[in-house]
C-alpha cells in the first residue's frame, strides 16, 4: 500500500485471510477503540483499498480488545477542538459510515457498542456479536446528536418502537433482544466472535462475487425504493451478472463436480 495514513499498523491494523477476506482491527485498547483522526484517516484508507482490491471479496470490521467493540468518538479529541479530524470527507465519521461500500462488510462486536461504535456496527451488512455485547447511542444523555447515522440507520435495523425508545431514552439493547429482533446475525462468546466472522466472511467468499455485488446493491436499496424501480435495477442486475464469465462457469463447474474459479466479472 502506497502513501499510507500514520495510524495504518498502529491504531489501525489490517490483515488478509485466505487470500478473499480483508481484516480491518481496531487497535487502541487503551482508549477503547475511541475514534481519532489517525483512526478516521486509516479506516478512510482501508476501505478505499478493500473496495479497489479485486482479489478481497468480503471484509471483517474487528477489535483487538476482547472487552470493548468501540467507544465511538474520542471525546479528549472533541474537547482539544479537533471534533473535525474524527471523520473524513469520503468516509465521514471515522472515515468508514459514510463511504460507499459495494463489497459485504461484516462487522465482529466484542463488548459494548455505543454512540459511534454502533454507528459503525450499523454502517457494515452483517453484525457478529459476543453473548455480552450491548448496542446503544446514548448521545441523548449527554445533549449531543448521533449523526454518523445511527438515527436513521436503526428504525431500518429494528423494529420501529423498539428503535425509537432506544434514541429517545439513550438506553442499550442488550445481545440477545438484539439478535430476536434480527440486528445480530449471530451470537457466541466473546473469545469466538472473530472467527466466527471469518467463518461467515469465507462462506461468503465462495459465492461469486460479482453475483454477491449486485445482488447486495439491490437488497440494501429495498427498504428505500419502490416496487417499479426495484423491478427496473433488478433486471439491469440480472443482465450483468447471466452475461458475465461467472454466469458461464458456475454450471459448468457444477457440471464438472469442481470448485468454481470465479473471475469477478
């Protein structure tokens, strides 16, 4: 990687799994994986890089801390005046809620997810949680706002009242109401939630790519367009993905009682 941000291998760790998976770690157990700049510039980084990288297919969004997903903004940083550094022009808060993000992004929560850390969980597709995990924006408590999209990104994740009660009251949703009203794919204990991530990333990473790209477009748009345009991007889709090379090789490989080599396009 070239021109990397200085928090990249410090605050911000990034590894490559079975060639297919990117691995994005938060690293600042001392501050709870709180947002600063350097985090905000290397996330703004990685994503840019993942998403650009042909060969990743899926990404893991994790801690290094077993006891804490992430504290959201680092309020040290707010209070010296340097609120601004905490997000990115392309990514916005901590340089990841705001960015477009075509591939599937899983997010690992160990431990509490508050304020900005469940506006980071609620920015990825799939959530991965420890059975003592705890989702939340409490920004109300403390006279502030949650704009990095936790208020308008989970009434879409949860039921509609169970969601408004949590932004009006700042109160959290405990692991288990959150995996019944279907915000978390999945809950084990906190030492299995990164593997268990990777297990869902590489059964993902088997999948075509170009066919989980498209297909992920169009689910993410559902609950915001209606049925006629649904109608019209779907067949567009469609039309990309049966002309593709892929489209050719997954028959012929199951014809053939072979892995599939999947190209991406």
């Amino acid at each position: 990687m070239s021109d990397q941000p200085e928090g990249l291998g410090v605050e911000v760790l990034y590894d490559v799994v079975d060639d297919h998976i990117g691995v994005v770690i938060l690293n600042r157990p001392d501050k709870r994986n709180a947002v600063n700049g350097r985090v905000a510039r290397a996330l703004d980084f990685l994503v840019k890089q993942i998403e650009a990288d042909d060969m990743i297919r899926v990404a893991v969004l994790a801690s290094s801390s077993p006891g804490v997903f992430s504290a959201g903004a680092d309020l040290s940083e707010v209070s010296a005046g340097r609120g601004a550094e905490l997000g990115t022009r392309d990514g916005g808060f901590a340089g990841f809620v705001d960015h477009p993000k075509v591939k599937p992004w899983i997010a690992a929560v160990t431990g509490p997810a508050l304020a900005g850390g469940c506006e980071l969980a609620l920015a990825c597709d799939l959530i991965v949680a420890s059975s003592d995990a705890r989702f939340g924006l409490p920004e109300v408590k403390r006279g502030l706002f949650a704009a990095a999209g936790g208020v308008h990104r989970l009434p879409r994740a949860l039921p509609r009242a169970v969601a408004l009660e949590m932004i009006a009251t700042g109160d959290p949703l405990d692991v288990a109401r959150a995996h019944a009203f279907g915000l978390v794919n999945h809950v084990v204990p906190n030492a299995d939630v990164r593997s268990r991530a990777l297990e869902l990333a590489r059964a993902i990473s088997v999948n075509a790519p170009l066919s989980v790209r498209e297909s992920l477009k169009l689910a993410r748009l559902s609950a915001e367009v209606s049925d006629d345009e649904m109608r019209k991007l779907s067949r567009k889709a469609a039309g990309i993905v049966m002309t593709s090379e892929d489209a050719r090789e997954g028959p012929l490989a199951f014809l053939e009682k072979r892995s599939p080599v999947w190209k991406g396009r």
